[in-house]
C-alpha cells in the first residue's frame, strides 16, 4: 500500500465512534517505534511532520524513512499499513507547496492566529492547490495555548473556537477537516498552577474540555472530521521518571486520557499527540544512562527509547483513540 489521504480514515473513524492518532516523526526510531504498535494493534495512522522536524530532519529523509516503513510492514507483517503523512501547523502556502510537491497526502495550514476573512482567504488558495493535487487540507478556527514550533502561545491570548463561525469557514474554504480549540493546548505544561485544582495527592488537575462547544460544532457540521490538538496527557509516571533521574519538570499537566476517549466517540477524528512520546522517550533514556553510566553507545540508549515511543503509542491506540483493529 502506497502513503493515503486521510478522507476514508476520517470517513470510517466519524461514523465508528473513533479516532486517528497523528503522531509527530523527527528521526528514524521514532518512526519505528509508532509504526511498530499501529502495525501490533493493526490501527490506520497519521505521521505528521512539523516545519520544526523538517528543518531538523529534512523532508527527504522523513519521506524516504515513512516509505521504508511501509514497505517493511507489507514485507515482514505481511500487513497493509495505511499511513497518511501530514504537515503539522503550516505557516505558509509555500511551505503547504512543498510539502504537496514533496509526496505528503495532507497539509495543514494552521492561520487562525489571523482575521477571519484573511484566515479564509490563505486556506482556500492552499485548498485549491492541494485539491488540485490529490491532497486534503486541515484548517484551524480559535488558538490553543502553549508552544507551537517554538514560538509560546500564553493562555490569555487563547481563545476558543466560536461554533457561529464554522459552517462558513468550512463552505468558503472547502477545508476537508478543521481543528479546534475547546481547552487543549500544546506542550507539556498546558495550564499554570492557578488555571487547576490539586487531587488529594496533590497532583494538578485541569480545567475540563468545552464539550458543550464541540458539540455546538457537530450540530452545525454534521459529518464533518474535527482535529484535536495539543493532546497529550503527560503521565506523571513519566514526569516522575524525568525528575527522579535528573530532569526538572515541575508541574507539567496534560489532559486527562478519559475526556479525550469522550471527544474520540464524538465528531473527533483526528487527535494530535506528540509530547507524551517525547516524555516516554526521554524517561526511558534517563532511567538508561542512571542505570548505565558507562554506556555510550548510541544503540544501547535508543533502542530502549524506541521501545517506549511503542509502548506510549499502543497504549494511545487502544485506550484513548480506540482505532486499534481498524485497518
Ligand atoms: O504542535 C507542535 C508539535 O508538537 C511539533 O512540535 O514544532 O517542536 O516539532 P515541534
Ligand atoms: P501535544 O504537545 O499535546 O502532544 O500536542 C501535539 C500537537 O498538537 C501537534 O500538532
Ligand atoms: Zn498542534
């Protein structure tokens, strides 16, 4: 099976009541490591790339190692994964172009930090390329907090997606898929501790999703495939790990991995999660060095970091986006 579009995922995912991980890819044992558990849990998947791992990566490289992927799973699983590669947060038409040039099946271009009309009018002119070129096209309405390819996003200039506004934006742009903003923010620190309340063993809790919101936003687009952003949970077994073994994460907090099962069942069909592999991966080469000081052999710290990346996406699969069994 050659790279998809996400149009039949989505299409599958609304109607079955799940949804599709899209999992950000920066280096070869990542890839490995997300694709191994969609092909264990036989889950259709997302690898998106932001401008970020491009500029680290190169795209060519990311393309090549996604293919190598593919064409190991049909090889050795004897299983047809089926992958869309999707450029996470697009800043610009040119960088959609390239991307679209370069053999991605999904852009997004992400200017809702713009007007209204100027955020319409730049996605449909991506929108209208892409098309062109067999690709579908993610928009954003509303801003989520925290850090977006390095530039943070303070909570004050947050703003949720205003229901009124969807159903024109989709029909004017003829986006295929649109993210909102109902309470999730990206990184490991989504809310300040004043934003939450403390359980009784003192860890953060934060403030719940707007599902009234989305709910608003699947009555005006019935059928319609909504992204989530900023999705990860930020396990506090790993944020303890970190710590334990020299890291300092005070107060990181993420959603809770039950209200975003809740939005996977509802029109949600897209749900982003990158920085919960980045903590799996990390606690697991901590925990490494800790135990094996002596090692400095590369091979000897990623592999067990790959293996956590595969752990964490199974663990999303099964529990949080229920797509496992679904390709
Ligand atoms: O939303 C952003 C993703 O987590 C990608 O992060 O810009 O550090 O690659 P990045
Ligand atoms: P997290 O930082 O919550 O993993 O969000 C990732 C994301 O939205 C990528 O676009
Ligand atoms: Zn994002």
């Amino acid at each position: 099976m050659a790279i998809v579009t996400t149009k039949d995922m989505f299409a599958k995912a609304y109607n079955g009541g799940y949804a599709i991980g899209a999992f950000n890819v920066n280096n070869m044992e990542i890839i490995q490591g997300i694709t191994a558990a969609a092909i264990e849990e036989h889950a259709p998947l997302i690898l998106q790339v932001s401008k970020g791992a491009r500029a680290y990566a190169n795209h060519i490289y990311l393309m090549k190692l996604i293919e190598a992927a593919i064409e190991d799973a049909q090889e050795n699983a004897g299983f047809d994964l089926p992958i869309a590669v999707h450029l996470d947060h697009g800043d610009s038409f040119e960088l959609c172009k390239s991307c679209i040039d370069g053999g991605f099946s999904s852009v997004m271009i992400d200017k809702s930090g713009l007007p209204f009309d100027e955020n319409i009018a730049i996605t449909k002119q991506v929108v209208e390329y892409a098309h062109d070129h067999g690709v579908v096209v993610e928009a954003e309405l509303g801003t989520l907090a925290g850090v977006e390819d390095e530039v943070k996003v303070s909570a004050e200039d947050s703003s949720y997606t205003r229901p009124e506004d969807v159903q024109e934006f989709v029909e004017r742009t003829g986006c295929d898929s649109l993210a909102i903003a109902i309470g999730t923010s990206h990184g490991a620190y989504k809310f300040t501790a004043a934003q939450c309340t403390r359980d009784e063993n003192g860890i953060l809790v934060p403030p719940p999703l707007r599902f009234d919101i989305l709910k608003e936003v699947e009555k005006r687009l019935p059928g319609f495939p909504i992204v989530l952003h900023g999705s990860s949970s930020v396990p506090q077994e790993f944020v303890k790990l970190i710590n334990q073994y020299g890291g300092k994460m005070p107060d990181a907090v993420g959603i809770p991995e039950s209200q975003l099962r809740e939005a996977a069942k509802m029109a949600v069909c897209k749900i982003n999660i990158d920085s919960d592999l980045r903590l799996a991966m990390t606690a697991s080469i901590r925990q490494h060095f800790a135990e094996h000081p002596d090692h400095f052999d590369p091979r000897q710290y990623l592999k067990p970091g790959r293996e956590a990346i595969k752990k964490m996406v199974q663990h999303k699969l099964v529990n949080v986006l229920g797509c496992n069994g679904k390709a």
